[in-house]
C-alpha cells in the first residue's frame, strides 16, 4: 500500500472530549496509522519560552520529548535520527514528520492521525510548518468535560495533569479550547465533531470523517476500536482505560455524582455565558 506523503492529520480537542475514543475509531481503519500522544508541538513551542518562538528556535526540550516518545512507543532505534545540533523549529518538525512517516509505512498503511489535545493550542504554528495539514476537532458539552477533567486531575494529580486542577480552573480550559476550535470552523482543512453526535451514531460520524479525509468507509473501526484503543494508550495513562469498552454516552453521570447543587449551579452559569 503506498503511503502518502503528504496527507497528515491532527486530531484534538479539549482534553476528557472524546479524543481518544475517536482516534480508536479512526485508526482501527485498515489504512489509518495513529500512535500514542506526542504532545510534539507543545514541547517545541512552549509558553514558557516565547523569545524562541518569536524567532522560529525549538525549544531545548524537543529533542529530549523526542527521545521520550520514541521510548515510549518502543523505538528507541529510530534515536539516531534525532538532529544533534539543529536549533529551528523547522528542522525538529521535519524529523518528526518523517519519523511518523516512517512508522506509518511499515505497518504498511497510507496516511497517520497525530491525535494530542494539546495540540489544539499550536495549531497556528502546525499550519505554517506543516502546510498540507487537516484538522480534526471533537467537542463535547461543557459540563461534562468540566467534571471529567475535575475528577481525573484530583484522582491522578502527580500524572500529565501536574496538580488537581480547581473548578475554575477546569471551566476556563473548556472555555477556551471550544472558542479555538470553533473559530476554525468552515475552513477546508479543518473539521468539527460533537461527541455527544459520535456515541450516538459513530457509523454516521465516520462516514463523514472518511470522506474528509477521502478514503471509504470501512466496518472494521467499529469493530477493531477496542483492540487500537490499547495500542494508543500508555501505561501510565489509566483515565484512558475504558475507552476501548462499548459506545455509550455516559454524559452527566459524573456531573451528578461529584458536584453538590451549589457548584452545578455555578458551573451551568459559567458555561451559559459563553
């Protein structure tokens, strides 16, 4: 099967969204090659390091975080094609381009989805390195992503999430990662999906994304989803254990089970301002 060079696809979306449930879906495609989150452009372009990024530099990270993902995936190998003394931005994309390219085709597929919700926040500097790049976006209702991401940060704090993260806290991140995404709307290159719309009728949903990015429908992603959903995962990510089970919508449960009157009250209010 030929790979083609030159169709790469993202996938994000606010984090506990349905990310990676809908990567599963997509990569349990017999030609869709997918991997577990690189969080690549987070670590090139960080926040915290804005006088580099003004001038097109990597950040002094990236090689490490390249490191970190090919021992992660279980290709320490492909190590040594990590450029020792590259210092743009440019140069570290090439070679992470060309690293998922290379993994793509020899699992013998044509096209991978790069699936890491931070990757929301980069997607400016992903168009401009990566041209030919397609966006796919996932959005689910507020209150649901807002007691997700409440309960996972308090339940794994010392994890990827770094500390339990405050109601507020959770509330904005929402805010403005549905606000990113839905100023994308309409673009060619970018497609917008609701969660709530995937559980519901994922064979109607993916028909759609299949012809977006122009390959056809195949029943096998409805059937083999549970087994990619292991490949994506890593150990230390337990919140993304079930997500190779049934397809269910299991929107405010959680909702329900964590927050008091009060704080429901809150959160409902906060989200109808937006």
């Amino acid at each position: 099967m030929k790979f083609t060079r030159k169709q790469r696809i993202f996938l994000v979306g606010c984090p506990r969204s349905g990310t990676t449930l809908l990567q599963s879906l997509l990569a349990a495609h017999p030609q869709i090659s997918s991997f577990p989150e690189s969080k690549f452009f987070d670590y090139l372009y960080p926040d915290y390091e804005p006088k580099r990024r003004r001038f097109g530099l990597a950040s002094r990270r990236a090689r490490a975080q390249l490191e970190k993902f090919l021992t992660e995936i279980g290709r320490e190998e492909l190590q040594h094609r990590l450029p020792w003394y590259a210092i743009l931005a440019s140069q570290y994309t090439h070679t992470f381009l060309n690293l998922l390219d290379t993994l793509t085709q020899e699992q013998g597929k044509s096209l991978w989805i790069e699936k890491s919700p931070p990757h929301l926040r980069r997607i400016d500097y992903i168009q401009k390195l990566v041209p030919t790049a397609q966006f796919i976006h996932i959005l689910r209702q507020g209150v649901d992503v807002v007691a997700s991401l409440y309960e996972v940060t308090h339940k794994y704090p010392k994890s990827a999430w770094g500390k339990p993260w405050s109601l507020d806290q959770c509330i904005n991140w929402w805010i403005t990662d549905v606000q990113i995404s839905l100023s994308y709307q309409g673009q060619p290159n970018h497609i917008l999906v609701k969660y709530e719309e995937l559980v519901a009728e994922p064979q109607s949903v993916l028909r759609e994304l299949c012809q977006f990015i122009n390959i056809a429908f195949d029943k096998t992603m409805l059937q083999g989803y549970s087994k990619v959903a292991q490949q994506v995962s890593l150990a230390r990510e337990p919140w993304k254990a079930s997500v190779g089970n049934q397809i269910q919508n299991a929107n405010s449960t959680k909702f329900y089970q964590l927050f008091d009157e009060e704080q429901r009250q809150y959160i409902l209010n906060r989200i109808a301002q937006q």
